[in-house]
C-alpha cells in the first residue's frame, strides 16, 4: 500500500507556505472534532510539504491515516504500521523536535525487512507536545531527504494544532468516565427495574343508579300506550304506561250480566219462599251464586285499575325505545322499564379476562368519563365477580361494581368511560414484563 496522498481542496491555497499554514490553521480551528481534526493533519499537510504518506499517532497508537477511512481493518499494511508505529513511539518518546526516521530505526528485523514495500525511504517524526506533555506525533513519509525550513515549518504548524486535539479530546468523556458512567446508569435502571408501583388495569365503566325500581306487567296484556320517553323525568304515582283494556271491559260487562241474571232468579226465588216453603232449599245456593258473581265483578273492576301502571319513585324513566313496546303483548311480572335515580351512586365495571390481576376489595380507582375527559374522579371497589361472562361491548370479561366517593356533583346514570384500577404493589420490571412473560410461558407450557 504506497499510494500519494488523494487531496480535495475545500478551498484555493497560495503557493507561499506561512499563508497555507494560517489557511490551515483556521481550517482546524473550525473542526467539530478530533476525529475532523485529525483528518485535517494527514491530508491537508500536503498543502505544506510533499509527502506520499502521512499518519497521526496518538498515545503511542495510530490514529489516523491518509487516504485511508477506516484503520481498524484488519489488512497486513495496516497490522504491520500499527506494530512500527509503536515501535518508533517507544523510541521517540522523550523528544520534542522533529527527528528523521529511516527503517533502520525499526525493530525487530522482520519490520525493517517490509518496509520498502510499504513505505519509502525518508520519514519524519514531528512530535506533538502541549503544555510539557506529549500527545503523540505526526509521521511524514516520502522519497526525498527533509531540509530542515521543512521541519522547522511542520514543527509549528504540528505545534499548532496540538491545542485543538487535546480540546477535541476533552469535549467527551475519557474511557474511565465512560466506564463509571456506564455502570451508574446500569444501577440506575437495575434499582428503577426494581421499585415498586401499583399493577394497573384498564376496564370500561358506567354509572349506575344504586337504588332502582323495575316497573312490571300488572297482568297479562297488550301496551297501549306510553306516557314517557326515555331517560324522562317522573315523579311517584305519575302513569308511566297503560295496557289495552277493551278485553277486561269485554269480560266485566259479561260478568255483569250474568250477575243480574243471577241476582234476578235469587229475588225471585226469596218471593216464591214466601208462598211456597219448598223453595227455600234453592234460597242459599242462589245467594251464593249472586256472591260469586259480584266477586268476579269487583275483581274485574280492580283489573281495570291495574291497566294503568304508575311509577313506583321519583326518578328517571329507563327504557330503550317506546315504538318497540308499543303493541307488544307482555305477560305477568315482564319487565318492561325501570325507573332510576337521576345521579348515580355507583359505577359498573367491566374488566376483561386477559387484563385481569388481583384486585382487593376496597382498591382505589380512577374515572375519566367521556363527556368530560379532564375531570378525574375516584371511587372504591366493591366486588369482583369470580366468574367471566360477555360484556355489552362484546368481550369476555368480569362484571365488578364500585362506590362513587364524591359525593358534589355526582355523574348522571348512563355515563360512561373508563376506569383505572390500583392492585397490589409489584417491580417496575413485573409491571412492564408480566403480559409478555405470561404470553411466553404459555408458549412454552411450563
């Protein structure tokens, strides 16, 4: 590997050497780094003397190279520079001026014999030294012999630029700090891994009424009409519905017809007693037919009351939809609304099966309703149910209920949301790993 030196000027330089080397010296000023520093120092040095090969040495090891990016490849030139260089680093360690180097200087014997493949005859080792310190030094190599204006000028210009390496040097941490900081943020995570937090999970909430009343089929029948809309306003004794009650008038007209039949043959008979005893045996069961009658007759006329359905509270009307009740035939004790307290008392829960954790009785949780996403408002577990059933959106999960601890403002009955549950303290790490570790356990099967 003897190639000259590949140099791309950045910008025009004059032939006379002091102007290039003030050129030079605000181009490293202007470097962002050592690494751009160094760079600057084996190939524009070109702009100075006539060279084949330059290399930047730093603490006894090669640095830089020109013409060459990347010196940690593993070619046999560059294996074989890197062992001449700390040869020739041990050598010229305690000098602080320019010294011509030649392959005689070099040991062992197998370096000197590789060096006229390499590296031409006349080398020259410029030392690096800032504030009585030597940094390492800048290695020159070309055919000619040096004239010693030469050394004499890379001498100052390599002067020069020893400020700027070691500032580019200091700007970053040294390998020992990057150690020490390498292991105090190793604790840092392996102590945040380690502190507690509370195992949270995400369910779908709702505010339900604690007290509601179901409003019930009086009897058996057909919905007329009904008196409210959902989500209305009522008040105790106020109608909510009426069932069609042309079918009991139908039956309490029969039944009262029969009764004046039967009224009619019992008076009849009490006059034919009066004249003739014998027909006083048909007296008793007459009057028992008439009683029989009229009980039919009032219970009928008390049905007709029972047609209107009034609601049991003050509350508000729950029901889906009025056409869809309209006409519809209910039986005995059907449900067909109920009727609620305007603000809700407590908030149903829906926890899905995946996301389930331990969850004891009286665990703080965290409301964020969906009419008002800013306002967070707190309430207490009650119960978890132990048995997984299908939740109204449709996902497998366990119905729990909770207390509502504000007791200002409660939320209206049909708020929904979501709802953040506390369980039991466990490590940042669980916290973080414990769906993935559960999912590949169950990959695994153990």
């Amino acid at each position: 590997m003897s190639a000259a030196i590949d140099v791309k000027r950045e910008a025009p330089v004059t032939t006379d050497r002091l102007a290039a080397v003030l050129t030079l010296q605000k181009r490293l000023l202007a470097a962002k780094n050592r690494r751009e520093a160094e760079y600057i120092l084996v190939n524009d040095t070109a702009y100075l003397v006539k060279a084949r090969q330059m290399l930047f040495v730093y603490n006894q090891q090669l640095s830089s190279h020109s013409s060459v990016p990347d010196i940690s490849a593993q070619t046999p030139y560059l294996l074989w520079a890197k062992k001449v260089v700390q040869s020739l680093s041990g050598l010229f360690i305690e000098q602080t001026s320019p010294q011509v180097v030649s392959k005689e200087q070099v040991n062992p014997e197998s370096f000197r014999q590789e060096w006229p493949s390499y590296w031409p005859e006349h080398g020259l080792w410029v030392p690096m030294v800032w504030r009585g310190q030597t940094l390492g030094a800048l290695l020159i190599l070309r055919e000619g012999l040096w004239k010693e204006a030469e050394k004499q000028l890379l001498q100052h210009w390599v002067a020069s630029a020893a400020p700027v390496i070691s500032q580019a040097e200091s700007k970053g941490p040294s390998a020992s700090k990057k150690r020490v900081y390498g292991v105090v943020l190793a604790a840092l995570i392996l102590i945040g891994l380690c502190w507690p937090v509370h195992l949270t999970v995400l369910s779908d909430a709702e505010v339900v009424p604690k007290a509601t009343q179901l409003v019930r089929a009086p009897l058996d029948g057909i919905i007329k009409t009904v008196h409210v809309e959902p989500n209305q306003r009522v008040e105790k004794g106020q109608v909510l519905l009426t069932l069609d009650d042309s079918a009991l008038y139908g039956q309490l007209e029969k039944s009262r017809q029969a009764l004046a039949v039967i009224d009619a043959e019992y008076r009849r008979s009490l006059q034919q007693a009066m004249s003739n005893p014998a027909s006083n045996a048909e007296v008793p069961l007459l009057a028992a037919r008439v009683k029989q009658a009229q009980s039919e007759v009032d219970f009928l006329q008390g049905e007709l009351k029972r047609v209107s359905v009034i609601a049991p509270q003050t509350g508000v009307a729950m029901i889906s939809s009025v056409n869809d009740w309209l006409g519809k035939p209910v039986a005995l004790g059907e449900k067909i609304m109920a009727v609620a307290g305007s603000h809700g008392e407590d908030v149903e829960l829906w926890i899905p099966s995946a996301d389930n954790i331990p969850l004891p009785d009286g665990a703080p949780i965290k409301l964020y309703w969906n009419v008002d996403p800013s306002t967070v408002m707190h309430a207490q577990l009650l119960h978890v149910n132990y048995r997984a059933e299908m939740s109204p959106s449709g996902v497998v999960a366990y119905r729990g209920r909770a207390k509502l601890l504000e007791s200002n403002n409660p939320p209206i009955a049909g708020w929904r949301g979501i709802a953040r549950i506390e369980g039991e303290k466990v490590s940042l790490f669980f916290y973080f790993f414990r769906r993935p570790l559960a999912s590949l356990r169950s990959w695994l099967g153990v």
